[in-house]
C-alpha cells in the first residue's frame, strides 16, 4: 500500500494561514514517509516566521519564503517536486497556474475559484501546455471514506427515487473559520460561507448521483435567506436541484443555525441510504452510514472516521510519483479512482452548481440550468 | 379528564372498509366509556353483515344499516348523536354534508375532499345553516403528541430559518391499503396515494409553522414522478413551500421506496428539533423527539408513543359534549385546541398545498400560489 519505490515527494507549502497550520502540518507530519516538507511560502514574512517552526519540528530542512520575488525563487528550485496551496480564493487559482507553468505538480485548495468563468478558463489554458504537471484539486468530501462507502453501497439500491440533502452547518464565533474576512468579500467571494462552504456539499450529493449513473447535475433551483446579522449574505440556500437523469435532489442548507447536523440520504426502490454527520449524537468524529435494503436484514448503521484530507493527499502523491514513470497502479482502492477524486473539472461542476443555487435565487427561484464543465481530453 | 358528568355519545360508524375495522372498531371499544357504538351502515349489505358481530362484540345493542335508503332511516333515530365518516374521498363530504343536514354531529376521515373547490363551497354552504352541528376533521398527525410536543419546543429555538420534511412512506404489496381501488381513481381522487396520504404530512408541516408563527403556506413548487409500476402517478414529489413569514420548507416525499423514514425537522438561530418514525431504529411504534437547545445541555431524544386517532375522538367527544350545554372545557390539553386540531378548514388547507404542489409539478415546477381558506366565522 505504501509507495515504497519512490523517494517522499517535496513539498511546498505555498499560504500560511489557519488551514495550513491546523490541517496541512499535522497531515504532512503523518505523512513524513511520502512527503517531505521542503518550504513554506507566504505572502507575510510574519506568517512565514510563525509557521516555520512548526514545519521545522518534522522537518528540519524546510525554508522560508515570502512575497512575490521569493515565490519566483522558490519556483526556480529544482529540489521542489510539488506544491500545496493554500490561499484565499481571491488569489489561489492565479498562483496555482504559476506554479503549473513552473512545472511544479499542484495540490490546490477549493473552492477551485471564485466563479466558473475564471476556472474554465484557467482549464483551457492549462489544456494548451505540452508540459502537463498534476493539477489536483483538495476536495476532501469526494475522498470521505463515508461516501466513498455509500457510493458503492448506492448499487444495491434498486432505481434511484431521489436524494436529500439537508445540511445545518453552524458558523458562529465559536467556529475559528468565522473571523475569516477573504470569506466576506461579496466581489472576490461571491456567496461568502455558502460559496465556500457549499461546495463540499454538493461534492457528496454529486459524487453519490454519479455513483447512481444519473449524470451531471443539470437544473437547480433556490430560496436564499440572510438570519444571521453576523454572516455575509446569504446564509441559507433551500431548493434543488435534477440530474441529468431527471432524478431530483432537494437541497437545504444554513449556516445560521446552532446545531451541527449533516445528512445526505438516498431513497431507493429497493432500498435506502444516509450519511449522517453530528445530529443528535455529536461528539464522535466522523460519518455514521446507515442503510437497509432488501437483502440488508434490517438496518444497518455503521461508523466511518473522517478519513477524506489523508486520502486526498496519498491520492496527489499517487499521481505525482506516476508522472515520474511509476510502475503500473496498485489496486488498492485509496488509488483506483484518485485522478476522478482530485479533479479540478469536478470542482468546477461542484462550483457550477452553486452558482446556478445562488443565480436562481436572485430570481425568485427560477430553475437554472447549470453550466456544463468539458471533460478532461485523454492522452 | 374523563367527561363523567356526560353520558356516553352515541356513534354510528358510516362506512365498513378496512380502516372502520382496523382503526375504529379497536378505538371505539377503547373509549367505550365515552362513545356507545350504536349502528354501523355502509353502502353494501355485506359489509355491514360482516362488521356488525364485530361491533356487538363491546356494543351489543348496535343495529346493522345499508344503502340509501336506510342511511335515511338510520339519520332520523333521535338515539343517534353523531356519526363517525369513513369513506373513500370520492363519496364522503356528500355523506358528511347529509348527516350535518340531519342534526347530527360529524367526525369525517381525511382527505376532506377530492379538490380544494369542492370543500370551500361545502364549508359555506355549512355556514349558512342556523343549526351548526360539530363539524370535526379527523386529521390525526395534528391530534399527535410527537409533534404537539415538537409545537410547544419550537418557541426555544429562537429565529425559525427552515423546515425539512422527508417522507419515504413505501406503498407496495406489503402495504395493507396497497389494493385500495377508490385510490388509484385519477378523476375522483386526483394524485391518489399523494394527496390521500400526503394530507398528512403536510398537516404535521404547517401545524409546526404555525406553531412558530410563520402563517400560512403561501407558495409551493415541485417535482412529480412516477417509479413504481404498481402506484397511480404521480408517486413522488420533491419540491418546498413557503410559509407567509417567507420561511422556506423542503418537501420530499415518495411512496415508491422500500423503507419507512419519516423526518420533519426544524432549524432554528438557537436550536433544532427533528421528529422522527422509522428509519434506522425502526420497530418501536411511535415517534422518536431529538432536539437541542442553547439551554438543553447536549440533544435530548424521546421516545413518544401514537397517539393521535385517541387524542382526536377525545377531542370530537369534548366538542360533541360542549355542544349539549357542557361545564366551562377543562384545562387539559387535549381538549385546550380541539377546534383548531379537528378543523375542517385546515384539513381543507392541507389540500390546498397538495393540489398546489402537484399543480406546480404540472408546470415544470414554477411557483404556485396556494389557494387561501377562509377562517370560520366566530359566533
């Protein structure tokens, strides 16, 4: 299972905020046997300086680098495999091309941009080049071993009915993301939290549908609402969406409420299914998988740990150590569909459908059909 | 809390189908303290046959009625006080409105009409009469203490933002009202199982609205499909509401899947709440209560038991009793809001957001106004 050929991958960690500390640091810590953290970039020599040491604790040869000349430095070096970035969505796709044209392989944050213009044409440009690092996108709903499960688990469903998605997700001063001011900029972040935020959701809702085969997400549609006086507008999204199927979702999303309850079910003719995450049993950690089927012998309720932001990154290191001529994939299945799990055309379907949400609402809950993002040509 | 200063009401059953036998022969023989069964009538004389040894089991002196002809007979006994309407919809408001023209008091099974029209016209026609007898819905969800309770909660969850309700209620072969023929009738029950068994749900919808303050249902847009072969179309809608406050509520309900799960959930700035029957835990009969609170230390989840076709005759029997010159109405709460529980004018208001939905889903889900009831007149 481990990647045990190659030499770790160096990695640079290109933002020094809040989700580099809490979440890149630990991972690549656990991760020191694939990665190996070489620098760290931040627009702020201060956010360096902090973050630095706490690189430095696992590993002791990473540098620091900050502002823009230091970043075309860090790019030149040849010592540097990979980067993680990790900004604002106001600059994360710009800097990632940069680091593309450098041929650096990019795992790069969501959401993917700020609209779907942008990122389409972000795509293009990079269609265009001959040298084609990997470009991969860090949605980790799409590698949560708990949808992964019911994503296999959809097929014993019979005919899919419909799907459900009611997603309470509390954004208040106790959430340490809730200071965050990149995420109430109404021009540089259209949709603030539920730009943001959103994507993810509808990451899972999409990845079950296409599990389904009922294709692309074409039409939705919403009411948004604006509760908190705290959070940018809009806080609420209710409405739906339809696949290409005809098969519809419904979707019911806010960040204004105070209780932490995910649930993202699937009805069946031959059974049903939900991925359940806080509700009224909080506290643990992670997904709880519940299902029943015909053959099922009652209900099933399985516990899943968060697993989506390790297996996102063994499935970037995957793909980096292929470019490099690797030996044939292994089966296992934290690889077998890591190119799908790390695309950037998936985030741009997964922005496309936010935007069409956030459009529809802007007229009365008008159905939108939902911009179509092409598919990756394959070499 | 029993009505002892009251003689027992004395009830004829008018109709012997499946639910008079299955639901109010054991309810009457609960509250035979209160309700003396004294006649049973249905359109065929087999039917009566076949119920009435059953009826004479708790009621010996109940006497056997059929046709026409003898519903007259049997509308013209002074023993009779009131009589219990369980007839499929294309024939009950006609009977209802007869025995209402004969004195006598009315407690009529749901849906309360086959159309919106129908019953308006027939609430004013009522209104016209001198002579009011009690005129009472039998919608039992509004009669339910597991959403009674979840009405009286709602007021802690501080600014309601959203209600989501998911219906998966499988309607198959293992369903005892799966043969009903008077339910796949697309002119005389328009939307068959959907509007017969819908009623329900949405009474359960915008008794919690109500609760909370948020008006009337105003707006509704949804889907419709059909999956199953075996159930009249439409067998799934997937769409929302609004309520006049311009609150939103999802709505998902299908009756093409395999597993019961019921969920009506209400997000709140400071709490949530969710009533539940089936799903996962299944079995227990009843509805599971969760809610959390700014104040209630961690979710809180209770067990609450049927109860509703009990707390609804009650309530019919208090009303019945009150109209013959009855004490001041006891405190208790079964009796505090039986007008408003039994109501023919809400039950008739739940029709208007089925026909609303199912209007909307005839036109690729555009937003439908919901057809407004008037309040009955106060004496």
């Amino acid at each position: 299972m481990a990647e045990e050929n190659h030499k770790p991958v160096r990695l640079a960690l290109i933002g020094a905020g809040l989700f580099t500390k809490d979440a890149y640091i630990p991972l690549c810590r656990r991760h020191a046997s694939t990665v190996q953290v070489c620098a760290v970039w931040s627009r702020s020599a201060k956010a360096t300086d902090l973050m630095l040491p706490l690189i430095q604790e696992f590993a002791p040869n990473a540098k620091g680098y900050h502002g823009d000349d230091q970043l075309d430095n860090l790019l030149r070096d040849a010592n540097v495999d990979a980067v993680a970035v990790v900004l604002p969505v106001q600059v994360m796709l710009q800097v990632a091309q940069k680091c593309l044209k450098a041929g650096k392989h990019v795992l790069q944050e969501k959401p993917v941009a700020q609209s779907v213009e942008v990122v389409s044409h972000a795509i293009k440009e990079f269609h265009k080049c001959s040298q084609q690092p990997v470009w991969a996108l860090a949605e980790n709903y799409r590698s949560e071993q708990g949808f992964l499960k019911a994503c296999q688990m959809i097929h014993e469903l019979g005919t899919i009915i419909k799907l459900d998605l009611v997603a309470d997700m509390p954004m208040n001063s106790s959430n340490k993301y809730f200071g965050s001011q990149w995420r109430r900029d109404a021009e540089g972040c259209p949709g603030g939290f539920v730009m943001d935020s959103c994507v993810h959701h509808i990451a899972a809702l999409r990845a079950l549908g296409i599990a389904a085969g009922l294709g692309q997400v074409t039409e939705a549609s919403a009411t948004a609402l604006s509760l908190s006086e705290e959070l940018p507008p809009p806080d609420t999204l209710v409405g739906g969406v339809k696949f290409a199927s005809g098969t519809p979702a419904s979707v019911s999303i806010t960040f204004a409420g105070s209780v932490l309850r995910f649930s993202l079910s699937v009805t069946g003719t031959k059974g049903s299914l939900e991925v359940l995450r806080g509700g009224w049993e909080g506290g643990k950690p992670g997904y709880k998988l519940s299902y029943q089927t015909a053959t099922s012998n009652g209900a099933k309720v399985e516990h899943v740990p968060f697993s989506g932001l390790d297996d996102e990154l063994t499935a970037f290191i995957h793909q980096v150590n292929q470019s490099k001529g690797s030996p044939a994939a292994p089966a296992d299945a934290v690889y077998a569909d890591a190119v799908y799990r790390t695309s950037v055309e998936e985030g741009a379907r997964d922005l496309a459908v936010i935007e069409a949400l956030l459009q529809s609402s802007q007229s009365a809950g008008k159905t939108v059909r939902v911009k179509e993002i092409p598919s990756r040509p394959s070499n």
